[in-house]
C-alpha cells in the first residue's frame, strides 16, 4: 500500500512535495489510482470543501490532509476542517512537514498553534449551548477529548476497553447531555466551554 496520494492542483508544488516524501522514505503517487488504498491524501486547502472527495478518501481508510496557504486559510469555518487529520501550511520547513506526516500516520491530528481553536472563535448557535454548564464526569470528559482528537468509535473502543456498541450509546447520551448532534458540534462545543480538556494521550493507536 502506497503511503502518500497527492491531489494537488499545482504541479509545481506537487513535485516538489514528491521529493522532499521521497527523500525521506515515503511512497508517493502523484495520479489517482483507484484500485489501491492509500494511508494518507494530501489534498489543496480549498478541496476541503468538496465533501464527497474528503469522504470517499476517509471511508477507504486514509487520512486526509489539506495543505494551505496560513493567511488565505484563516477565515475557514471549525466545520470545514474538523474532519482532516490535519493542516499543514506552505510556511513550515521540509523537515517540519515530514515530521508532522509521520505524526498523522502514527495516529495524530496535526493542526498549527492554536489554530482550530481560533477557527472557533465565534459563538456557537443557541442550538449547541451547552446543557451541562461544563459538569461531565472524568468519563464523559475523556470521551469527549477522544472526539477532539478525531477518533473513530473503533479507536475510542480499545483505548477505554469498551464494546463499539457501549461507545455509541455513550456518545450519543453524551451529546444530547451537551445539546449537541454530532461530533463536529461537540467540538466546537469543548473547545469553546471546556478550554482546559485533558488531551487524550498520545501513541495509543
């Protein structure tokens, strides 16, 4: 299985993304290819709007990755990037961007400094106002930071030794508990009333 998909609109960018991965042992396509399953696609920032290619990459195992330009980014919605494992910007060094697509691979979500955080800044809809004023259990808390982090019922699973089916009646009593309706509303609601959430730990998956 070929490591990294790179759908990008510049081939300029593209092949010079190419060989920073190569050089650094990744395997790269730069063409689609359906007949095979990548681990992660790197797509432009704008694409990330194009929720049928995001979703059709996602529901074939992959991690899907937008590459963005910082300053042109910044007035994207929590909604839009809260499915990606992660954001890299044309600012970071090769070593830099390596490194954070071995985090990805690993399991991470790799996003700038306090930059989903400030996707977030405006108020929520009066339909996510928190029903809870903050007082979930540590349980409930270190569910929710699993939501955050964007993993999957699996994932959440086997690090709490929990059925998938215990996860999803547990999510969805979670949820109606915050006044949300589904993960990306439970993010915004975390990040915007329960700043202080543990992260949940790193290296599990």
């Amino acid at each position: 299985m070929l490591d990294v998909e790179l759908l990008l609109h510049s081939r300029l960018v593209k092949d010079a993304l190419s060989a920073v991965l190569i050089a650094a042992g990744f395997s790269v396509v730069r063409e689609t290819d359906p007949d095979n399953c990548y681990k992660i696609v790197v797509i432009d920032f704008d694409d990330c709007r194009e929720w049928e290619l995001v979703q059709l990459r996602q529901s074939r195992g992959a991690k899907v990755v937008a590459l963005a330009d910082e300053a042109g980014s910044r007035g994207s919605s929590a909604a839009e990037i809260t499915p990606l494992s992660g954001v890299l910007t044309h600012e970071l060094s090769a070593t830099a961007l390596v490194q954070a697509l071995r985090r990805i691979r690993a399991g991470e979500r790799v996003f700038p400094d306090d930059w989903l955080l400030q996707q977030s800044a405006p108020a929520p809809s009066p339909r996510i106002e928190p029903r809870s004023n903050g007082r979930l259990s540590p349980s409930e808390r270190q569910m929710l930071a699993h939501v955050v982090e964007g993993h999957s019922d699996t994932v959440i699973a086997h690090h709490l030794g929990m059925t998938e089916a215990a996860v999803k009646l547990d999510l969805k009593a979670l949820f109606s508990k915050i006044g949300v309706d589904n993960r990306t509303q439970a993010t915004i609601w975390s990040l915007t009333s329960l700043p202080k959430l543990d992260p949940t730990p790193r290296g599990f998956v």
